[in-house]
C-alpha cells in the first residue's frame, strides 16, 4: 500500500461547488479533496449551508460519493489567539460528514516562550474539550509561518509532542530546509501534506508552475514519504484562487500525474 493518498486543495477550483468538486476529483481519479474554498469564497460554512442546508445533508451526499473530505480549512490561526472559538461553526459539519480534521494555522513569526505556552494552553482546552464531547474530528496545524521555520518547528513539537502537523513541504523548504532534515525531525507528527511546485523567474522572484515544471524536489519527497506505514494525504494546493494567473486545476492535476510518478497514481 501507497504511504500517501492523492489529494487537491479546492483553493485550485474555488468557484466550484462540492458536486463539481467531486465530479472534478472522479475524472482525475482522486479520492480525497480538502476543502478550503467553495463557490468563490473562503466561508465555507456559508458555502455549504447553501448547498446542503444542514450537516445532514452534507452527510448525506458523502455516503453517496466515494470522495473522502480530508479536512475542513478554516482561517483560525494559533498563536496570537486567545481562544480557539472560531472553529466551533465547523465542528458539526465535520463530525456529520466523518471528516477527520480541521485546518488551522500556525499564525505568528518569531516564537518566543510565552508564544508557545499560550499555544499548549489552547491545545490542552480543546483537547479537554474533544474528550468531553466525545468528538471524533481534531485539529491540524499547518506549517504556514512561524512552524515554516525549521527550529521553531521542531521547538513545538517537543514542547507538544502530540501535535498534529499539516507539513507545507513547499514552505519550509523555500525557507531553506532540506526535506529529509524536516520530515527526520517531525515525521510522527505530520498527519497531512502540501505540495507545490515554483522556479525562480529573471527578476530573482519565485512564482508558482505547474507540477514538474519547477525544481521542487518531488522524488526525494517522494522516497522520505513511501517507507512510512500510515497513510497520509498528499494534496496538491494549487492556489488559484490567490494567484488567478495560474492555469486551471485541471490541468496542475493532469501535469500532476507524472509528477507523481514514483507513487501509484
């Protein structure tokens, strides 16, 4: 069995609702999509409150569907937060629908001590909280800006070893760490991954390519990750909806396809 399983950001195709999506993902013969945009905006609450009117609903249309939501993305960042309250319209979606993690951020830039103990502190409430409950969905906190940094990265999750880390591979390596230095420092962590590809243009600029095209080392992501015995969601965030000058989804995922060719695509 693959170590990962395909998966797209719909950043890629935001103006595209969950039944397009999934259309879309069924063409390409993806089986699992994280949700970050729908309908051309980041409410995503809003977005499928529209569509399905309630959880159940969205419940239903999943247990028609052999896509898997892999996360619900939500804006939340953790440090620099008091609370993490935000997240709170999302949870019943998820845990209607069987999605296995919310999205937040890291937030922040340089960590210091009491950055980090305030971050425990709201990890440790909405822990308490989960067990309380009785929830099945938990966090996942990407690597976006403070954690892209190697060393504070790793500074967390000693400090938190139970973190569950969203590992955008294209951030911490812009920022100059090796792949295999990171993934060797926090691979019980990671739970879910970000890939993208870019080059360097004449002006010095780094701008996102369509997978392949760009020097992001794939293969040696590619062989860190096989060996590993969890299955872990490898999803293409293509950012279209940021940066509306790329091509289409559709055709990142179809370059996608030998981009990924040392997997079982």
């Amino acid at each position: 069995m693959s170590a990962f399983e395909y998966c797209f950001s719909t950043l890629g195709c935001a103006d595209l609702n969950l039944h397009e999506v999934a259309e879309l993902a069924d063409r390409h013969d993806i089986a699992a999509v994280e949700l970050r945009t729908l309908c051309g905006t980041v409410d995503l609450i809003s977005a499928l409150a529209a569509e399905f009117e309630n959880p159940a609903g969205l419940a239903a249309f999943m247990a028609r569907r052999s896509l898997k939501i892999a996360a619900l993305n939500t804006s939340t960042k953790l440090f620099g937060s008091t609370d993490l309250s935000a997240i709170e319209p999302f949870i019943p979606w998820a845990e209607a629908a069987g999605i296995a993690r919310l999205r937040i951020f890291d937030g922040g830039q340089h960590l210091g001590v009491d950055d980090i103990k305030r971050a425990v502190d709201l990890l440790g409430d909405w822990n308490a909280g989960r067990q309380s409950r009785g929830l099945n969905i938990d966090l996942m906190i990407e690597t976006h800006d403070a954690l892209a940094d190697i060393e504070q990265l790793v500074a967390f999750v000693e400090r938190v070893p139970t973190a569950h880390i969203l590992w955008d591979t294209h951030h911490t390596w812009v920022r100059g760490a090796d792949l295999a230095s990171v993934w060797d420092r926090i691979a019980k962590n990671v739970v879910h991954l970000h890939v993208k590809d870019s080059m360097v243009d004449s002006d010095g600029r780094r701008h996102y390519v369509l997978p392949g095209n760009g020097d992001f080392p794939m293969a040696d992501l590619i062989s860190l990750i096989r060996p590993n015995e969890r299955h872990i969601p490898l999803s293409l965030e293509w950012e279209r909806h940021w940066h509306p000058e790329l091509p289409p989804l559709k055709d990142a995922l179809r370059a996608a396809r030998s981009w990924w060719r040392q997997g079982v695509f």
